[in-house]
C-alpha cells in the first residue's frame, strides 16, 4: 500500500482510529509508533508530524473519544419534557459509544493518556457530563425531579448508560432480547423512576 504524501486530517484520523484499535486489543504497551505506522500505512514521521509524539498522541485519543460524545449529546435539543431529553441523551450516548467502539474503551480506561485530572484532555470528559447535568438540572427546575437531586442523578444517568454500552460492546448481555429495545426500555423505567410524583 503507498503511503500517503500529505499529512492532512484523513491522515490524522485514521491514525487516531488505528491506534485506539491497537490500544483496545493490547492495552499501552502495544502502542508504539513504529507499530502505529505501519498499520496505518504512514511514517513514523507522519505521526510526529501531526501529534508531536506518543504522550500527544494518547491525548488526542482520548479528547477525539470524548469530543466525539459531546457532539452527539449536544445533538439533543432540549425540549419541554426534561425527563424525555435525559432518554434521548442515553440514546445518544449509546449511538456514540457504537459509532466509536474502538475509542471507548480507550476513554474509560485507566489513565488511559496519563493525564492528571485539570490537564486539557480531561475537560472533554466534564463537557459531556455537563450536558447530561444540565437536562436533569431543567428537570429538577421544572418540577420533573426531586429536588436537590442533580448530582445523585446526573452520575446515576451517566452510570446506566456506560454500565450498559460496556456490557453490550463486551458482548456480555444476557441473550434472548434485542440490545437497542432493552437499552431504550431500561432508560425509559430508570427516568420514570426518578420522576418526583410528590
């Protein structure tokens, strides 16, 4: 296969989804540069080039992975019905998580950039909780939720939805039902739990 001549995004990208396939299957010690551009058909002088090294790498990893989840939650438009959203964000969440399979464990992994929490990296994580905040936080002011509930909530709406993208994507769901309609009915009773019926 001919090596590209332009170090352009195309490049960037497929470099990014190549590693996160090599650190998925074998974890940091299998990613190493030389490995990484062969893979992706480059030169270690590409990956230089365009990351500056492995450190920078690792990072761009794991901002892509969670940049890619705020995309697709800011997607929801927040509408009159706050318990609602918070569904379609799982749904989002769940639609990100398979659109990136090989991104997301690399996301959740231990220190998986080695970054220290307040480093650059970390703030894509806290953008995405942030908006999962803000839909529980209109359902606590609209009378939705409890009331001083959202951070019991948010966390509890992030949990369910990475407990079950985890399950389903380590193939460890129980069978005899459909992953999306278990994953949709599971929400949709969790959210209607939550709801303050006071």
């Amino acid at each position: 296969m001919a090596r590209p001549r332009t170090h352009d995004e195309t490049l960037q990208r497929q470099l990014l989804e190549t590693a996160a396939q090599i650190l998925a299957a074998g974890g940091p010690p299998a990613l190493n540069l030389r490995t990484l551009a062969r893979a992706a058909g480059t030169s270690t002088s590409a990956v230089y080039s365009l990351f500056g090294g492995k450190s920078a790498l690792l990072r761009a990893i794991y901002a892509e992975g969670f940049a890619r989840l705020s995309r697709r939650l800011a997607a929801v438009e927040p509408s009159d019905d706050p318990a609602e959203d918070l569904v379609q964000l799982g749904l989002a969440y769940r639609a990100s998580a398979l659109q990136s399979p090989r991104l997301y464990p690399v996301m959740f992994g231990q220190s998986p950039a080695g970054l220290e929490p307040g480093e650059p990296g970390r703030g894509a994580g806290r953008e995405a909780l942030g908006l999962l905040a803000a839909a529980v936080t209109r359902g606590v002011r609209a009378g939705v939720f409890p009331a001083g509930s959202e951070r019991r909530l948010t966390l509890a709406a992030w949990a369910l939805a990475h407990g079950l993208v985890s399950l389903e994507l380590n193939g460890l769901l129980p069978g005899g039902g459909s992953a999306e309609a278990d994953y949709e009915r599971i929400l949709r009773d969790t959210v209607g739990g939550w709801q303050d019926r006071g």
